[in-house]
C-alpha cells in the first residue's frame, strides 16, 4: 500500500469483520458502473494502480485511464503496472544477476550504496534451462544427465548462489527441480497475495516467454525483457499501452479422442489469422468450464506463438478445485475465493450476465478441434494429422521458405542406408530422428502425459517398438509426472519404447537435444536429407531443436510416440497402418488411441494432492550437489578474470550522472540485411557453440576443447562469447548473401566474413551500424541477448516493418532505436539494397512515436517511425538504457 499519499485509502475494508487486521481495497466501492464492464484482466490492472498510486510513479488520472477503458483502449494510452512478483529462468536469470552485480559496482563508483540494488518485490529463479539431452534409452539417463549439468555449469550454480544469499527477496529453485512454468503452476502461484495483512490479485512479470501460463490458472502475467525485469524488481512500474481485449468465446464439447494440444494449436493458428500482436486475449464461454486448468494452462502457455501480450483465463470454481488438488491449504483457498468474489474478480463461465465488455470477439467451437501438428518451421503453421504425408510431400518441392525445403523432384525419395548399433537402417526425407516428450506446454498437463503413458501401454502390448536410432526422451516439467506415471503404471511401457525420464528441465523444446548418433547425422548429410523432429513442445524455429533437424513438428505426447513408432512424418494415420509387429499384423493408431474417458479415470485415481505435497514439501533442499555447494559471501561479487561463464560487463563503462543529448546516426552501413520472423533464435542463439564460430574461437583462446564449450544460453554471463555469438544461427538468412549461414558482408572491402568480425572492423574504423528487416522482427523467447548483442555489435538501430513486443521493448531498453517503415512502406517498395549508407537524424526533444527523417548516401530519404511508445521508454533511451537510468536513480544522494 502506497503509504497516506493514496487518495483511495478510503476504499480499505477489511475482508472478515471478525479480523479487521485483514484488509483488501475493495474496487466495488468505488461506485463506478464502469468497474463492472471492465474485461477481468484490466480490473487487475486497476487494481494494481489503485493500491500503488502514489501520486507519482502511479497518478490518479492512471487510475481513471483503466477505468475508461471501453474509450481509451484504442487511443494508445500510457498506463504503468506493478506486478507482484517476477520469476526468472537461469539462462535469462544468470544474465540478470550478472546486471545486478555489475550495477552494485557501478553505484558504488558513483558514491552511492550499492545495497540499494536489490530486489523489492519477491523474485524466484527456477534453474531449468541447463540440463541437455546427453543419455538417453539408459536406466541411469537421468543420473548422468544431471551430473553433466552439474559438471559444466557449476561456475553458474556458484554465482546464483551467491546471488541468493547477496540479495534480498530472491529464491533460487535448483537444479532437477521441474521447469519453471509447471513449478509457477503447481508451486509458485499465490492467486492471491497476503502481504502484511493485504490482500491483492497475484500477478508477475517474468524473463521467459511463456510466463503467461500462468494465465491459465486466473494469475495475470506475461514475458519481459531480463532489464525490464530488472526495473521490476527495483521497484519500478511497467509503463504499458493500455491494452485492447479480445474476447476469445469457447463453447461445444470436445471429440473424445482430442487432446488439449490439438485445441491450442488450433486456437494459436486461428488468432495469428485474426490478429492479437500486443492485446491482452481473454477467454470466456460455456466451453471454458469443459477444460481443465492443465488444459486452460496449456493454451495460455503458447500465448506468444499466437502474439498475444497476455492470455487470461479468470479464476473461477475449477481453478480452486485445481488449487486443491496441488495441495494447497483449506485457509489459502477460503481467502482466495472470498477477496476474489468480493472484488468481483470471480468468475462463472456459464453466466452470461457476467461477460464484460471486450475490443472484438472471436469464437471458436471446441467440437470442430481435430488431431493435429505445426510445423514444419512455425508453430502457427497447423496442419490436421491427416494431412501431414500431403504436406510434407507439397513442402519438400516448394521454394525454400516457412513451408518449403526446395528438394528437386527426383531426390524427393531419395534415402541413404546406414549402420547403427550393428543393425542396418536407412533414412529418407521425413525420417524421425528425434522424438522428445518436453516442454511445460504440455507435461504440466496429466492428461495428455496420461494419454502417452496408455497409449504406450497399447503399443507395447501389440508388439509395437521404436527403432533404436530416432533419440527419444521423457522430460517432465516437475517430479509430479513421474510419480503418477509410475504409480499408475505405465512408465514402464514409455521406458520400454525408449522414453525413459532424462532430466528435469527444457531439453529438447529449447535446442538442449544433445548429439545425434554419428551414423544418423553422417546419413543425413549425405544424403542431404530433410530429417524430422517430432516434439511436445511450443517452438519448432528453424536450427532450434537440431541443426540437423531441418523440419520439426509440434505435437502432443501420445502423437510424438506414434511417429517414433512409425519412424517418419511420411505417413498417412488414417489409411496406413503406423507399423507391422512380429507377428505380421498390421497395427493402425486407432487401434491403440487411448479416448478421454479412459485418461481421465485413470488421472481421478492418481493425480492427488498428497504427491503435490511430497514433491514440493523439498524442493529447495533435495538436490544434495546443490546443499553442498559452496558460493561467496560478499555484498560485491568477487569477479574472477579468468572465468569464461561469469564476466563484468562493461555497459556501464565510463558512466556519469551526466546525461549526454541523443546523438544522430551518420553515415552508417547495413549489417546485416533480413528478411520477415528473424527469431531471437537467429539473433541470440542458445543451442550449441559450432566449432568454427567466433564464440568458439575465443574459447579455444582461453584454453577450453570443444566438449567444454556447453551451449551459448550456459555462456550469458559473459558478454565476450554473447557478443560473438550474435546473429551466428546457421539458418540466419542474409539478402546480401542470398543463402543462410552464420557470416555477412563487409561492404567497405567486399569480403565475407563471420558476423562479429564484421562489427568489430566496423566498429574499429568508428563507423556506425544499421540492420534492415522484414516484418516480426524478434519473435519468439523473450531474450535480453537479442537486444544486448546488437548493442556490443555497435547497431545503433534496427529499420523492420514490425517488432515482437518483448523485442522492441528489450532494444529500448539497450538503447537501440528500433525503427519502423510507415504502413504500406517496405526495403522492396523504396528499392533498398542495404548497400546504401543510413543517417538519421535524431531531434533533442524527442516525442513517443515520432516520425523522423533517414537519408542515404545515394540522395534518397524517406520517413520512418521511431518506436519509442512511452514517456517512460524516452526517458530509458536518453540514458542511455533502462539499467542505466536505474544506477542513476539509484545512485541520487
């Protein structure tokens, strides 16, 4: 509560007349019809600026905005949020307190204390993203696994510790834990705060993505930038457009053999069409109340494939229910319903007379959802299972694009014989190569994992196998899944099959697949195949999963199984049987497709509280490698000159309380020339460290072999191998090139070369930099690298006709101008080569949105917006970066 300064103090009553020590702001007696009509997710918003208003960083007139929605949501109106908690991953946590650190340092070079850099509202980083598919089709995978993760990054392990003891209000998840998403889900989630006897709607802003999730369960949150994130836990608001609400309306019943993956990879391709890019998606309906929370979850989970900021499912009887079977206590769900109901923020599907108002409403009936996968390259792209053989096969003769491999005609059946394990085998186009249960889209989910489990049952019973090549694994997002995989017993036939449970973590869903047997990839290359990746996960970008998986299908856990059994995407489920067993009988998958009826028997009778309870009751202390290890102790981080994890950046070098005018762009060269949905995968990658790259050599420098070099999202805390490794994906398109490969050219002398070194002989003749791109410049996983690599690269803006949301905000706040053509506008209708030489000039009073001037060399200009949407984003970019503006607040006497 923002102290006597709050002109609604007069709204705090107390939720129990018997307590009056409880208290909540209760937002009905504000008295306004407007309240009432306000989408649930926006009365959130209101409430979060009704507690923090302060005059200040929250104003009064914040507070009517959010009421006014219905009129200012489409007029581009500046509201801030404070979320009540942030959670953090390791690959964009390491980074995080990497800043943190640094920033201590900084404050303490400019005469301030540097304990004022910590974090003010609780913040919980879930070590998930470390552990790689290294073993797998062993009884001891898991162990090994685990202990590779621990071996490579016990650097890391050290310094989060650290940061854990340094810094207040910071929980550290360890290692082997679950992945962050489905631990927020089961563990983390408050619903509703109890803060010194306030309470509030829980809600958080967190450094991964797929942080809206937690949507699913009624707890408003989405993905940011690791600096945002930073300024949250500093005590700073989000400052955010008031967003549009779409209104999402389910009804109809499910056909009894779909599963919740086919129904978000429908949802997800049916508003890419309809258009969410930065909205707040609500869900309402009839057909809300026939998902579960593991499905409502999984639909939120993939909200950044459909563009959406947020994907909000309001609390409602299920959710309590859900709550309940997690293991919650009695006391917590009494508080939850009663603050939630008496702020009528408590939802009832099936009453119509409580739909609020929304932007738009689109609707989609549950009934019509069939079995289905996405990809080859795009999670939107969804294609119905019986259409996977037709696609694929019309995929492999297009033109190389999101739907094309441009393989010539005759090499369309081409194969290449190989030897594995003693036993010969051949692969083809469509061959599975990997086959991975992973990601929290769809482990947090029993029913689907269920489903896996008896379907694998099935196939085992009939004689089915999956042959010994194609890598499998069982990746579970929290100890959860195994116990009631085990107890209802059919992990054994998953083991059998060769999905044995190999960590704890991402894996697979994000390029920690591990190697591929060396006869596989030796086949592939060959024989210039197009193998496939079949994955439970939420993005299948191209060089993500595999390098050497050129096509990679989203789907859920009983469809991975079936196409490791069949062995290729190549196949037709409803005509051809998936395989023959040694009886010769030929064995079709509706023959083994277990129905929801069956699943959800078995899930009522294993999935209960009391193994919520186990499993969480010794999260924070089970992990023994983790007790024991050893971190410093001080308030300064002791940095070690000779690490090759953890390094100081040097973003803060030479900085001032001094604030310098903004300076134009001159003269500068193109970069690197993009096309359209350039990934923060192509940008910042987090797979592997190729031999052959800059990052690699400048291992090798430091005296590391190539089985040391771990992969790129392990390496984020130091900026030296971040920096080399910007932009160095081998599926990164270049116009100037007019192929994929990691390298550019340096136009001053004509030679092509590996990205950074390019930069760096740009950046050592004093010249400035420029990228051009297409249209969803930045999509996918919220990563601060994408933006903090350019910044070291020396880019001081980047020209696209669209930026993912999390993207541009991240380039802001490294103080990189992101650039945008005017509607209608594109480097094609202006005949851009990016040969060209770019200034812009920069004007000292700067306005959000602005249009300014960008002249070439060639005598040409033209007029571009500069994507500064805030006041607040301004004020970040004149000093230089929002972590800059923070030293500086921080460092004021």
């Amino acid at each position: 509560m923002s102290g006597t300064t709050n002109p609604f103090l007069h709204l705090v009553e107390a939720l129990d007349p018997k307590d009056p020590q409880q208290r909540f702001f209760n937002l009905s007696k504000l008295g306004d019809p407007r309240y009432e009509r306000l989408p649930f997710s926006v009365r959130v918003l209101l409430e979060s600026a009704v507690r923090n208003c302060d005059g200040f960083l929250v104003k009064k007139e914040d507070v009517e905005s959010i009421l006014n929605w219905k009129q200012t949501q489409a007029q581009t109106v500046e509201v801030p949020f404070r979320p009540s908690r942030v959670i953090l991953q390791d690959f964009t946590g390491v980074p995080a307190v990497v800043d943190f650190a640094a920033m201590r340092d900084a404050v303490t070079q400019l005469g301030g204390d540097p304990e004022k850099i910590n974090p003010v509202c609780p913040a919980d980083l879930v070590i998930d993203h470390s552990i790689q598919v290294d073993f797998n089709r062993k009884t001891d995978s898991l162990q090994k696994n685990q202990d590779l993760e621990f071996d490579r990054n016990k650097e890391r392990f050290q310094f989060l510790k650290w940061g854990s003891k340094a810094f207040r209000n910071m929980r550290i998840i360890p290692p082997g834990s679950g992945i962050v998403h489905q631990v927020n889900l089961e563990y983390l989630a408050r619903v509703v705060f109890n803060q010194d006897g306030l309470y509030y709607p829980d809600s958080l802003v967190g450094t991964d993505s797929h942080t809206t999730m937690i949507d699913g369960l009624g707890v408003l949150g989405w993905g940011v930038g690791g600096i945002e994130a930073e300024a949250v836990m500093l005590g700073q608001p989000i400052s955010m457009v008031l967003p549009q609400v779409v209104g999402y309306k389910l009804y109809g019943t499910p056909d009894k053999f779909i599963t919740s993956t086919d129904i978000v990879l429908t949802v997800t391709k049916h508003l890419r069409q309809v258009g969410v890019v930065g909205k707040f998606v609500e869900f309402f309906g009839p057909g809300v109340s026939q998902l579960s929370i593991a499905d409502r979850a999984t639909i939120a989970n993939m909200c950044p494939e459909y563009g959406a900021t947020a994907a909000f499912f309001p609390v409602d009887a299920v959710s309590v229910k859900y709550l309940e079977q997690t293991g919650r206590d009695a006391e917590k769900l009494d508080y939850i319903t009663k603050y939630l109901k008496a702020v009528a923020m408590f939802r009832d599907y099936n009453d119509v007379s409580q739909d609020p108002d929304f932007t738009q409403v689109v609707e989609m009936d549950l009934s019509a959802v069939v079995p289905c996968c996405s990809g080859p390259k795009r999670p939107q792209d969804r294609i119905a299972v019986s259409d996977m053989k037709s696609d694929f096969d019309s995929c492999l003769a297009a033109k190389q694009g999101f739907k094309g491999f441009a393989v010539a005609p005759e090499s369309h059946r081409a194969s290449e014989p190989f030897q594995f394990n003693g036993g010969d085998y051949s692969l083809s186009h469509g061959s599975v190569v990997i086959a991975a249960i992973t990601s929290c889209t769809n482990t947090s989910n029993p029913s689907v994992m269920l489903g896996a489990g008896l379907l694998a049952k099935k196939a085992v019973e009939a004689g089915l196998s999956v042959k010994p090549y194609i890598k499998t694994s069982l990746s579970p997002g929290s100890g959860v899944v195994t116990y009631y995989l085990k107890e209802s017993g059919v992990m054994d036939y998953l083991f059998k099959l060769g999905f044995e449970v190999v960590g704890y973590g991402c894996m697979t869903c994000i390029g920690n697949s591990g190697p591929l047997p060396e006869p596989v990839v030796e086949a592939i290359t060959k024989g210039d195949l197009v193998a496939a990746g079949i994955l439970s996960g939420n993005r299948n970008f191209e060089g993500r999963v595999h390098p050497n998986t050129r096509a990679n299908y989203l789907a859920s856990p009983p469809l991975v199984i079936a196409y490791a059994i069949a062995g290729t995407v190549r196949i037709d489920f409803d005509t051809e049987p998936m395989a023959v067993n040694a009886q010769g009988k030929e064995v079709f998958l509706r023959d083994i497709w277990p129905t929801r009826e069956e699943i959800q028997a078995v899930e009522r009778e294993f999935v209960i509280p009391s193994m919520f309870k186990e499993v969480y009751e010794k999260i924070e202390k089970v992990n023994e490698r983790w007790n024991a290890l050893s971190a410093p102790s001080d308030k300064l981080y002791p940095w070690d000159p000779k690490s090759t994890y953890i390094k100081s950046p040097p973003f803060f070098t030479g900085l001032t309380m001094t604030l310098e005018p903004p300076r134009s762009i001159t003269d500068a060269y193109v970069l690197l020339n993009l096309g359209d949905s350039v990934t923060t995968d192509h940008i910042s990658p987090a797979g592997n460290i190729a031999r052959s790259s800059s990052a690699a050599r400048y291992l090798t420098d430091k005296g590391l072999s190539p089985r040391d070099f771990n992969s790129y999202g392990s390496r984020r805390g130091n900026d030296a191998v971040m920096a080399r490794g910007t932009f160095a994906n081998i599926r990164l398109f270049n116009k100037f090139l007019n192929k994929q490969a990691p390298r550019t050219l340096h136009l001053p002398s004509g030679e092509t070369m590996d990205v950074f070194d390019a930069a760096e002989r740009y950046q050592q003749a004093g010249s400035h930099l420029v990228i051009l791109a297409g249209k969803e410049y930045g999509s996918g996983s919220s990563r601060d690298w994408a933006a903090k690599g350019p910044f070291l690269l020396g880019i001081k803006a980047v020209l696209a006709e669209s930026y993912e949301r999390i993207h541009r905000s991240n380039l802001v706040g490294m103080g990189v101008i992101p650039l945008e053509y005017l509607p209608g506008v594109t480097a094609e209708t202006l005949g851009l080569t990016g040969r060209e030489r770019y200034s812009v000039v920069v004007p000292e009073l700067l306005e959000p949105r602005m249009l300014v001037d960008v002249e070439l060399d060639t005598g040409k200009s033209f007029q571009v917006r500069m994507r500064f949407d805030t006041d607040v984003e301004l004020t970040y970019f004149l000093n230089g970066g929002i972590l800059n503006y923070m030293i500086r607040k921080m460092s004021e006497k």
